[in-house]
C-alpha cells in the first residue's frame, strides 16, 4: 500500500532507504571533483603524472600548502590571497555603501528627478561586465588604474539589485518611525543612523555574504587588468600558473592553491549557511 | 512606492545619489556609449584612424560563419547547462524533501558547490579529464574509451557543460527545496489516498505548482550559461578546440583583447546587450505575474 496508517506518504520502509541512497549518490557525485583535487593538493608530482592518482590522501599536505602560500609560481599565494581579499571585501562593502545611500535618498526624499535616476540605476540591472569589458578596460586604462585594487573595485561596485533590495525593505519600516523623527526634530541622517541602520542589520549581513562570494569569484576583469603577477587575484591566478608550451604543469602546487581559492567562500556559505540562503532567495526577488 | 512621511531637504538627497550614479555613469553607461560607438567604426587600413562605417561590423557579423557558428555553439551549451543542472538539482530537491531526519545534514553537503568561482570549478573538471594524468581520462582508457577534449570538439563541450552544470546545481536544489516545501502536503496527501503513485502525483501536481520556481530558474540559467561561464572556457577549453565552445561572451574577449578587433567586439557587445534587454524583459514579465498570485 502507497498510504501508511500515519497518513504519511511513503516515507518508511525501502522507498525511504532508496531515497537516502539516491542522496547519498548525489552528494558524492557532487563532492567528487573537490575530494580529488584535495587528494592532488596532498600527493608528490610523480605521484600525479604517473596515472592513475591514488584515492586517499597522501602525506605532503604541510610541503605543498607551504611551497604554494610562500612562493606558489608566478607570485606567492598568499599575496594572491591577500589581492582577493581586498577586491572581495571592497566590491562587498561599496556596494552595500552607496547602494543603502541611494535607496535612502530614492525612499524618503521627494525631489526633481528622483525618477530618472530611479531608471538609471534600474537599467545596470543586468549590464554584466563581461558585455562591455573592452570599453571599461580603456576606462580604467585613462584613469591610470591598471594593476591597482581600485582598478579592481570600482567598476562592480555599481549594483541595482542592492539598490532595490534595500528600496523594498525600507517601504516595509513603518512610516511612523519617520514622522516621529520628524516631529522630534531629528534630521535625515540621525534617522538614517539610528533607526534605518539597526533596522536593516540583518539584511546588510545576508547580502554581505552573497556579495562576498561573487567579490571573490570574479574572474574576467582581475585577468584584464593586472598584468602584474604580484596583483593577481588567487582566483584568476591558478589558470596563470600553467606553463605555456610543453613543460609539465606543477599540479600539487595548483591543486593546493585551487582549494585554498575556495576555502574562504565556502566557509562562508557553511557557517553562515542561514544568512547564505537568506541573501539568495531576497536578492532574487 | 514612496513614503508619505519624507525629509526636506534640497542638495541632501542629490548627495546621497552621487556615489552611486558616479560609478554607474562612469562604469556603465559611458563604456556602454563607447561600445555602442566603436561598433560603427573601423580602423584604416594604416591602423592610424577611426573609420565611419555605419552598420558594416553588423552586416559583417551577422554573414559571419565564425560568429554564426558561435550562436549556435552558445545555444547548445546553455541548453545543456539548463537541461542538466535543473534536471540533477529536481532530482535532488525531491528526494531531500522525501527524508525529514537528516534533510539539513543534506542540504549542507549539497549547496557548498555554489560558492566555488567557475574558473575554480573549470580547473577542477579540467584536472579529472585531463588526457595525460585525470583519473577520470585514465579510467576512460582503461575501458577502452581514448578521452581528449584537447582535440575532439564534443568532449570539449561536453566537459564545460559538465563543469558549469555542477557549480550550479546547488544554487537550483535550494530554490527546488523551496519550492517543493511550500506545497501543501494535504494535497499531495489526498491524491495518495485517491491512489496515484509516486510518478503520478509529481508530474500531475507537484510539477505543475512548481512551475513559477521552474520558470524563474530557467531564465536565472540562461542568464548563467550566457555570461558566467567565462571562466569555465577560459580555464578549460580557452574556446576551442578550432572554435567548438566559443560561446558568446568568450568570442567578445578572444575578438576584443586576443585578436584586437575592436570594432567587431564592440558590434559584439552591442548584439549582447539586446539579449541581456531582452532576458530583462522576460524576467521582469515573470516578476509581474508573480505579483498577481
């Protein structure tokens, strides 16, 4: 029988043991590709360019996260860790910055064009970087700013979908806290400080950790503009550290230094996995 | 739309706009402008000017088998993309939504792959197949299959479609998990009684009230498969082998900064941005039926 007496539907016997199976199945596929590449990150070199890769950790975990933090290939990987530190907290809090202004500025103050810049955030809704990057290039190229972590910064800092995000919530507050501010003789930014900010705490902590994931993972502009290895960010810099030609690619190294590239975005989404999935599903809507 | 209760305040709110307008004019509507520009210019033949030319990198483009075959290319790959990280994400979603104990332990193993970069994901996939030491291509050879995406063209894409399909199933198992939580139980539960199966009462109801979910991550997919998956080719493929994943947005980076072709990547561009307007419009039309209900 499909209906057990509980009123449940399927949930004991074989379909449940099935059913765990097939997840079970399903996280391994998922966690595969990153268990081998850890597996890599641990190995000698010949071990690996003598196929097949043994499945269980070997034991120059210490040797070759110490050969990639202190000289990696091209640059040390923990100044490449350190440039997508600066790139992901940078895109994370300008965003969060002049976004929660705007949305300030568009909600509680009625002035002459409000609407028109209303619609030309709205526009760079989706106006990804990779459609426009040569024009953007020589942007950055005439302000001097290649090779800098401003260079790196600035131009994803723009965001409507934050705009909107904090436009939303602030049309949920209610309007009396404003009114009585008001009246109590508070001007526009004491409101902004003492009632807005704590008010939107835990939205600013959701979209902080999206917007450091997509901060971190940023690929195509950090390859653009920084020529210089010692400006590399640790995401884009893997692919740079294979040689060009015939030479034989120094995989523990790479492998150490890919895990250590998504070491921190994945703590995040873990420890934070509530404010993660928070941040997702509000920054969809 | 707006507070009854506002400040007054005449330069404040201008104020409080200039951070955000600046760098959206400086970094997106002036690079726009330029794109829009540079695509009706060619250099001379002496490299040394500027050429008016109206709409020929258009009419180029648009005769072009390179860049038709990129169309195509594109089409495929983000079908693919979509067909399989939504299919193995539904997959997934219902059955963690089937288990109550553990379905946390679950869901925390499961949506870690979101926040791995796709040029991460690239090097991890390209490792696995690599011709010459991936387990994956060495067990390949064992049964007797010679895997080298380095040369053959479908198993390039085949490998890319598999790495970007894997980041992003995490992100469409949660929005499946939740779409599937929010449907009543008793409903699922009195078609049980009524005597439909397991595969009867998913394609008869779950599916259906699952659908604005589906409709929604379709275009998120789309979207993701256009221009997020830079760094799954570059890392993995770099467009070829000849020209067999050049996706679109890869063939505005090879033509622009590889080959120097300025004016047709700016053409490029341009046909990009009318995709982006037009994937806006769906997405904003969905946004409004959801309003409705």
């Amino acid at each position: 029988m499909a209906v057990q007496k509980s009123g449940m539907v399927e949930k004991r016997g074989i379909g449940l043991w099935l059913t765990h199976a097939g997840l079970i199945f399903g996280i391994l596929l998922v966690c595969f590709p990153i268990y081998i590449a850890f597996v890599a990150s641990t190995v000698t070199q010949p071990e690996i360019v003598h196929p097949p890769l043994p499945l269980i950790p070997g034991d120059k975990f210490f040797e070759n996260y110490w050969d990639a933090l202190s000289s990696g290939v091209n640059a040390p990987v923990w100044l490449m860790l350190f440039n997508s530190t600066i790139m992901a907290l940078g895109i994370t809090v300008g965003k969060i910055a002049i976004s929660i202004l705007s949305a300030f500025a568009i909600v509680y103050f009625r002035f002459p064009g409000r609407m028109v810049f209303f619609w030309l955030i709205f526009m760079t809704l989706m106006l990804p970087v990779e459609v426009r990057i040569v024009p953007t290039y020589q942007v950055i190229a005439d302000f001097g700013m290649l090779n800098s972590h401003a260079g790196l910064i600035l131009p994803l800092i723009a965001s409507a979908t934050a705009t909107f995000l904090f436009r939303q919530l602030f049309l949920t507050i209610p309007e009396e806290l404003a009114e009585a501010a008001r009246i109590d003789g508070a001007g526009p930014m004491r409101f902004f400080i003492d009632i807005l900010l704590p008010m939107s705490r835990t939205n600013i902590a959701a979209l902080f950790v999206i917007l450091f994931i997509y901060g971190w993972n940023q690929y195509l502009w950090p390859l653009l503009i920084t020529t210089d290895p010692d400006m590399n960010t640790i995401v884009m810099g893997i692919k740079q550290m294979f040689p060009s030609g015939d030479d034989i690619a120094d995989w523990p190294v790479i492998m150490a230094t890919a895990i250590l590239a998504m070491l921190p975005p994945v703590a995040v989404v873990i420890f934070m996995q509530k404010l993660f999935v928070r941040g997702l599903v509000e920054s969809e809507k | 739309m707006q507070k009854r209760a506002t400040f007054n305040n005449r330069l404040l709110p201008y104020l409080l706009l200039t951070p955000q307008l600046a760098v959206t004019l400086v970094f997106f509507f002036w690079p726009a402008g330029q794109a829009v520009k540079q695509s009706l210019y060619l250099p001379d033949p002496f490299g040394l000017n500027d050429v008016f030319v109206g709409l020929e990198n258009f009419e180029f483009l648009l005769t072009d088998s390179y860049y038709l075959a990129s169309f195509q290319t594109t089409a495929i790959f983000s079908s693919l993309v979509t067909l399989l990280s939504m299919g193995t994400a539904l997959w997934l979603a219902v059955m963690a939504d089937r288990v109550i104990k553990g379905s946390g332990f679950y869901r925390t193993l499961l949506i870690w792959p979101y926040a791995v970069a796709p040029a991460v994901a690239g090097i991890l996939w390209m490792f696995l197949f690599n011709p010459s030491v991936g387990l994956v291509a060495f067990y390949l050879e064992v049964f007797g299959y010679d895997w080298n995406h380095v040369l053959n063209g479908a198993e390039a894409m085949g490998l890319v479609v598999a790495a970007a399909s894997w980041k992003q199933i995490s992100y469409n198992f949660l929005f499946f998990l939740a779409g599937l939580q929010a449907i009543p139980k008793s409903v699922i539960e009195a078609a049980a009684i009524d005597g439909a199966g397991f595969w009867r009462r998913f394609w008869t109801i779950v599916f259906p009230l699952l659908s604005p979910t589906t409709f929604f991550l379709l275009v998120v997919n789309v979207v993701y498969a256009f221009f997020d998956t830079f760094g799954v080719i570059h890392t993995i493929t770099a467009g070829g082998p000849r020209q067999d994943t050049m996706i679109l947005v890869y063939k505005v980076f090879a033509d622009g900064f590889v080959g120097q072709d300025l004016g047709s990547s700016a053409a490029q561009s341009v046909i990009l941005l009318f995709v982006v307007g037009i994937l806006t419009v769906v997405q904003f039309k969905y946004i409004e039926r959801r309003v409705h209900y």
